[in-house]
C-alpha cells in the first residue's frame, strides 16, 4: 500500500435499528422492573458500539461498565466490587462487554436474577459475548439479540458517512464487497489505503483485505489451540470456499487432513471441535465467516495449496461432487498467478454447462476464477461479466459491480460490452436511479443487435421496466418499439443473461420477452384487441415452464391483463423456481408480483405475509429498489387495519428509497396508502386533498398505469368532503379504465362511484348493481366497503331494516379481510343504528389481548397512561401502542367512550378481572 488513511467516527450507527429498538425495551422497561439481554455476534459487527449507544441513551438512573483487562479473565470478585461502588438507589443499567471472558462463577452471577446482583434496586443488564464461538450455557437462557452483517445498501451509507462520500465508485464497490457487511473490517480496509487510492487516482497495489487486515479484526478469534486444530479449520475453511453454502461434509474434510498429514496422527475427529467450529447433521461449518476468511488468508501459502490439493483428491474419489469443487480446488493449488489457460478453459466451460448443477455463486466464483487465469483480454473480460451476471442472480449486487470494473476492456467485443452494461443496468434497476438504469439497459440494446438480438430485446424490455417505474410513459413505450429481428441464444464469449436451467432455456426466454414486449407496447397504446394475444401467450406459457425468469414474465404479463389468478400461480411457481436455483434476487422479485396480485384480489393479509418476506430478502440481497416496492405493498395494506403509525412507517421508509431513486410507481402506492389510512379513519378532507394531486390531471399526477386505481377512494373522499366537481373528469377516466377489462374490481367501483355521486332516486339501484358487480368479481374489502357505503346511504333515508343487514355484512366482510379501521365504522353505524348497541356489543372485548383488556379496564377506571405503565410494570410507550389497538378494535374516539363501553360490557357479562380472554 502507498500510505493510510485517517478515518472518522461515522457520524450515527448503521442498519441496527431492530437491535437498537431491542436495546431500547429493555431501557424503558428497567425503571419498572429489571432484565436482561445477551447481544452477540462476530467480531468486528459493533457490539461494543451497540454497548456504547446504550449506555449514552439511558437516562433514568446510573450505568456501570464493565469489561475484562486485555488478556485476562475477569473474576466474580471483580464484578462484586464493582457493584458495590455504585451507592445510588435510582435503576442501575449493567453494561457488560465480553462477558465471555469473565470466570464460570461471574458469567452464573450475570446470568441470574437481577435483584441478586443488586438487591437495592432495580437492575438491567446489558451483555455482549462473541459470536464466533458456541454460546455459553450460561447465557443460553437469555434474551438474544444477534448483530448480523450490514446489507450492502448499509455498508455503502457508513463507507459514507466515514469518508463525507469522496470515494471513487470503483473503490467503494470494492471496500463494500470485501468487507461483506463487517464494519470494523471497512474501517481497517479505509485505514489501509492512502487518500489517493480512495479517490481512484491510483491502483490498488494488492488484495484489499489480505491476512493482514483480517487479522487485525478477527484478532485472536481465528488461532488454533494446536497443529491438529489448525489442519482442521484451515481445511474446512478451504473446502466451504468450493462449497454450495457456508459449510461442508465432514467427511469429505476428514479424507482431506489425513491425505494432507498422511504419516502423522489420527483424523482430529471425534475428538473436541475447535471453538470456531460446529458439526450440526454431518456438515461442519464456522461460527464465523470472517474467522473463516482469516483462517484460509493467514495460511502459509504452501499449506493453503496443500490444503486445496488433498481436497481436490478427496472430491475426485468420492461420488457426485461434480465438476466445478474439483476444478476450482485445482485451480487454488496451483503456484503462482502465472495464466493457465488450459484450466482457466475448463472451468468456464463447466460454469457454463447448463446441465451441471451449481448455484449461481459457486458459478461467479467458478467464472472469477477462470478469468484470473485467462491472459487473453477480451476472454477474460467476458468471463468476468458472466460472473457479474451469476454473481447478481446470486443476490451479490455488490460483488457484480467490482467484477464489472474488472470487466472494463476496450477491446473487447461489443456484444462482450453489452452484456456487461446489461448486468450494469439490470443492478441499477435493482438498487439505484432508475433514469440511469434505463440509459444503461438502452446502452447494452444498440451493444448487443448486431450479435446477440435477444439479449438486445432482454435490455430493451428491462429498460422498459426501468421508464414504468419512473413513470415515464412516453419513454416506455419507445424503449418497448420494435427492435432487430432474430433468436440469437448464448454467444461465444459468455451465457445468456439470466441463464434458467431448462431446455433451450434462451430460445424460450427470447421468445417469452418478445411476446411480453409486444403485448405491453399494445397495451400502453389502448389497443386491447392487440395486447390480449402476446401477453395471454406469455401467461400460458407459465402454465408449463419451470424457469423462474420465464415465470416472472408470465406473473407481470397475467397482472397486465388483470387475471389476478394466474398472476398469484406464475409468482408462486417463480418464488419455486428461484428458491431452488439459489437465486437470492429473483425470490424477492417473484415476492413482489405475489404480493401485488393479493392486493389486487383484495386479500391484504395475504399480500402483507409476502410483502414482509419480500422486504427482508430485498433488503439481504441488496434491491433498495424492489425493498422499496414492498414497503408500499405493506403501507397498502396496514391502510385498512389499524396502527396508523405502521402506515407512516412503511411510507416513510419506501420515499425516502423512492424520491432517491425516482421510483414513481411507489411514490403512487405509497401516497395512497396514507391517504386511505385517512379516509378510513374519517378525515375525508385530508384524504381528498392527497390524492387530488395523484389523480386529477395536472403535473404532478400519480404512475400513469396505478393512479387510476386510486380513483375510487378520491371520489368516495370527495363527496364526502363536498367536493362533487372535482370527480367529473377522473370518473369518465375511470370508466374507460373499466371497460378496458384489466381490473376486475374497476366495474363493481364504477357503480359505485356513481352511486355516490347519483341523485336519490338512482342512488339505491346503482349501489345494488355494484354489489352484483362484485359478487362476480370477489374480493371481500371492496364488496363490504361498497356494502357500508350503501347501508350508510339506507341509514340517513330512514330504511333500517334495509341498513342493518347490509351493515352487519359489511362488518363480517371487514373482519374476514382483517380491516380493523373499516370494521370500527361498520361497529358504529350499527351503534347509531340501534342494532349494535354499546351493552350488547359486549362480545367486542374478545377482541382484545389479554394485555389490552387489562390496559383498557385501567384506563375506563380513570387510570392515566404513565399510571397503567406503572402498575403493569411495562413502558409508556407500550402502553401507548396498545391503547391506540384497544381503540381501534372498539371502535371509540375517546376515553370516555372506552369507560362507558367497558362498565356496560362488564355489567352485561361479567368477567374476571384477571385480564383472561372471557
């Protein structure tokens, strides 16, 4: 290295918000009662950090820290002592770091009850132990919270903060992939390099994170006890970097050590692991990866190719270890990084080979490594492209853009170069601007016509998907025109992108992308009659094809049409597919298509179950963009139920992505989502005014293919805000929309946006014929809101009996769909009515949790929220959680209201104030 780097303190902790808010419980509890809580995790991921955030956050009483001298074990006399020099009575938080390292009797006294360690006061005790180990007995009982890596997105905002942003984009792709979500490990690696290496004005001279820099943070975590030890971990270390995933057969490893020690001891088995080890179902894995990675840097280079070698053997007599392990092991015992072609060949052919089963990282690794070895430029380029595009289907966006640079040769062929840029693009679009993703994607299009025109017309339709998430129409439909003919299908000098495992996977996904392409352009273009037969094509097609790809194109081209049915079969046969591929990037995007189709059947529980699971494996692989998407999915659906606090979440969190981004399609959702949260909660005005701006024409109008879908709740808000005019020319909008046939819920809406709008007379009969509509369509939200606004209607014109019974299913449809918000309108219509009246809606508390009703009888009896926090020995702030759930499920406004609920429902049905459902 030419010279080091001063690094900061980042200015704020990084992607730790769910340990915090963990940390944060126990903080708020301690004043009530004490507790504990165990943090863990590898070295260098911040639990010392998360100690020291503590400790400045607490503020109710004194805070005592404690941790072992360097290189020593601390004693439970120690620990004693230093209790006794904290006098105060106030609650006292214990912060405990490495409390792995503390004698047997001092780890039992930490893990025990509280009030023994301090019997003055109340006591909270705050632990970090190492991660890299197996956790002590002691602790195991313990609340844990665990510190796993940053995502690659969190690791890029605290290479940042430390560095105020003047990285060079190639040196930051580059810190970020080495460190893999390790911060201690970005700030050694920032450390190493001097400012103008940072900037990119020079070249790295050497591997970022060598044995050196490792070391450094792995310290003393990654040592042997002995020889016997040290064979041990640097050979399974060895063998999970040929592996599958992060661990490797035990047998295998033990036939490896003893072709690497032939003349000396017995196989280290059975006897004691090494601590940095676990054995679970014949596998043996690290605790640790970066301990693994400093285990395998920090061998002598004679002993690593050793190691290599005898599991190269080992592979080579067992049975179905498969091509790539072998040759990859042969590849790290070869001295020196002199090319070799021959291998280099070889191993890119068996990446390559569809016919071998392999994930897509262990084929990035296997192409990375056959690039090293390639002394011709153009062929190595490619090679290193097509580890990008493994490396991406992996969901390694951050490994794909330093093997992009990588990548970079003038002369290389153009198609060498397109399919570079279309990896590019297509990492964009996952996790970045999505206007710049579109000129890259155009970009690889005009580089790949005249060589591979299918993959041309892959970039040109995911360039198409990069202008309809911004919300451009007019550049989506030209990114969607017609391009060069032809079926081209790998070429010489790298796979297909977004290679499926089936037969003539290629020729099937071009044809699938051009029939997608045609159908969506007609589509765009209103000519429904042209758009039907290429998109219903594609949707057949899903019916039999087993490429997730392929099946998400059928997933999105069945939502085009509005056949939500085979929307939810293609997404959950993609979700199948990428699952069983190993494809961390498409599982999220097959999620996302699930989840939409459930919103637009009206099953929001069903929608918000994907759009979570959705959400965390976005968030893993890196797609800020798509985790985007799913945080407007969840918004949607927490808009009919009934914490409007987790609709302000969600919302905030897909904008903040989404302003970035230009994400106009989940800017739309997400407005909406707020503003249905306030029309069911009976802010019309509100709810009005937001989205006016998504659907009334004008600038700043919503997505133009989702604003539409918003128009029902906009007319319902403005009749109810007095606002009859402004709803004339987005209801003529919305009725070409239903007659278009792409929403099966636009009909039933239409009727009743014109029910609401209708004089008297044709008031009823209009509502009715939406209800029919509906019947037809499904979708239990849409018919009971259509049935509340009707039985609303009856109640005002003097028709009960007509009201309760199209109230009472309007309540039951709401219940079914879990719209709580929804439900508590139906609950107080029926009230006003008299059919529901406060006494006989006893059954209403069954609703509560046992926690609830307890909160909700202290309150009625007068009880203030710090008061209840008190005597439930809880925090304010959960009390204040569970009150706004308490009210939403009994549909009251104010305290009042919930005390004379309470004491009529306890006069009516008694029930024991032990807080147990009744």
């Amino acid at each position: 290295m030419t010279g080091e780097t001063t690094v900061r303190t980042a200015g704020r902790i990084h992607g730790r918000s769910a340990q915090r808010a963990a940390v944060r419980a126990l903080l708020d509890e301690l004043p009530a009662r004490g507790g504990h809580l165990v943090v863990t995790g590898e070295p260098g991921l911040g639990r010392t950090t998360l100690l020291d955030w503590a400790a400045r956050a607490y503020r109710s009483g004194p805070v005592l820290r404690l941790a072992p001298g360097p290189g020593a074990t601390a004693t439970s006399g120690e620990l004693l002592g230093s209790l006794r020099t904290v006098t105060s009575t106030a609650p006292l938080l214990v912060c405990v770091d490495d409390a792995h390292l503390w004698d047997a009797r001092a780890r039992a006294a930490l893990a025990g009850p509280a009030q023994r360690l301090r019997p003055a006061g109340r006591t909270g005790v705050l632990l970090s132990v190492a991660g890299h180990r197996a956790l002590d007995a002691e602790f195991a009982r313990l609340p844990l919270v665990r510190l796993d890596p940053l995502t690659p997105p969190a690791a890029a905002d605290l290479l940042d903060d430390l560095t105020d942003g003047t990285v060079a984009p190639a040196v930051r792709d580059l810190l970020v992939a080495e460190a893999e979500g390790n911060p201690a490990l970005l700030h050694a690696l920032l450390r190493r390099l001097s400012p103008a290496e940072l900037r990119g004005h020079l070249p790295l001279s050497g591997p970022a994170a060598d044995s050196t820099v490792l070391a450094e943070v792995a310290g003393a975590a990654s040592a042997g006890d002995d020889e016997g030890a040290g064979d041990l971990l640097l050979t399974v270390a060895a063998a999970v970097r040929a592996s599958h995933g992060p661990d490797a057969d035990v047998g295998l490893v033990l036939d490896a050590v003893r072709r690497l020690r032939p003349a000396s001891r017995p196989a280290p088995l059975p006897g004691p692991l090494p601590g940095q080890l676990a054995l679970t179902g014949g596998r043996l894995r690290f605790h640790s990866e970066l301990v693994r990675r400093t285990v395998h840097a920090a061998a002598a280079p004679d002993r690593r190719r050793d190691a290599h070698r005898a599991l190269a053997d080992a592979l080579e007599q067992g049975d179905g270890a498969g091509p790539l392990p072998v040759l990859l092991h042969r590849s790290w015992s070869a001295a020196g990084p002199a090319p070799a072609p021959r291998l280099a060949d070889r191993l890119a052919s068996a990446a390559d080979d569809a016919t071998v089963t392999a994930p897509y990282g262990l084929r990035a690794t296997a192409y990375t490594r056959a690039a090293e070895l390639t002394a011709d430029a153009a062929t190595r380029a490619a090679r290193y492209t097509a580890a990008a595009e493994q490396a991406l289907l992996a969901g390694r966006p951050e490994r794909a853009r330093p093997l992009l640079a990588a990548a970079r040769d003038g002369a290389a062929p153009a198609a060498v170069r397109g399919r570079a840029e279309l990896v590019r693009g297509l990492t964009e679009l996952g996790d970045g601007p999505v206007g710049d993703a579109h000129q890259t994607l155009l970009l690889a299009a005009s580089l790949l016509a005249p060589d591979a025109p299918a993959a041309a017309e892959t970039a040109a339709l995911a360039a198409a998907d990069a202008a309809w998430a911004a919300g451009d129409l007019r550049t989506c439909l030209d990114a969607l025109a017609p391009g060069p003919p032809g079926d081209g299908g790998p070429g010489p000098n790298g796979p297909a992108v977004h290679r499926d495992t089936a037969p003539h996977p290629a020729r099937t996904l071009a044809a699938v992308v051009r029939e997608h392409r045609i159908g969506m352009r007609a589509l765009l273009e209103g000519r429904l009659d042209r758009a039907s037969a290429p998109l219903g094509q594609v949707v057949e097609r899903g019916r039999t094809d087993d490429g997730p790809e392929r099946l998400l194109r059928s997933a999105a081209a069945a939502l085009l049409l509005g056949d939500v049915d085979a929307a939810r079969r293609g997404g959950a046969r993609a979700l199948a597919a990428a699952r069983q591929l190993g494809s961390d990037t498409l599982v999220p995007r097959a999620l996302e298509y699930l989840a939409y189709a459930e919103l637009r059947a009206g099953r929001h529980p069903q929608a918000r179950a994907h759009a979570e699971e959705g959400l965390r494996t976005a968030l893993r692989a890196g797609q800020r963009n798509t985790a985007a998407h799913h945080r407007a999915v969840l918004a949607l659906a927490a808009s009919i139920e009934e914490d409007p606090d987790a609709v302000a979440r969600h919302v905030a969190a897909a904008l903040a992505t989404a302003r970035r981004h230009g994400l106009a399609q989940v800017t739309t959702l997400a407005e909406w989502a707020t503003a249905r949260a306030d029309l069911g909660r009976g802010r019309p005005h509100a709810a009005a005014d937001r989205l006016g701006l998504l659907v009334l024409p004008g600038p700043g109008r919503g997505h133009f293919a989702v604003w539409r879908l918003a128009v029902p709740c906009f007319v319902e808000a403005a009749v109810l805000a007095g606002r009859h005019e402004d709803t004339r020319e987005v209801l003529a909008d919305f009725a070409d929309w239903a007659a278009f046939g792409a929403d099966p819920q636009a009909a039933a809406q239409l009727a009743r946006c014109h029910a609401l709008l209708a004089p008297p007379d044709r008031a009823d009969a209009l509502y009715r014929r939406a209800l029919a509509r509906h019947d037809e369509a499904g979708g239990d939200f849409e018919r009971a809101r259509t049935a509340l606004l009707h039985g609303k209607w009856l109640r005002r014109r003097r028709r009960p009996g007509e009201a309760r019974g199209l109230l009472g299913t309007a309540l039951a449809g709401f219940d079914r769909c879990g719209a709580g918000v929804w439900a508590a309108q139906a609950r107080g219509e029926l009230r006003a009515l008299g059919a529901l009246s406060d006494a006989a809606d006893t059954g209403t508390l069954t609703r509560l949790t046992p926690q609830q009703l307890r909160i909700a009888r202290h309150v009625a009896e007068g009880a203030t929220n710090r008061e209840v926090a008190l005597t439930l020995a809880v925090s304010t702030r959960t009390v204040d959680y569970h009150l706004r759930k308490v009210f939403a499920a009994l549909g009251v406004r104010s305290r009042l209201e919930l005390a004379r609920l309470v004491e009529q429902a306890e006069q009516a049905e008694p029930v024991e104030k032990t807080g147990a459902r009744p």
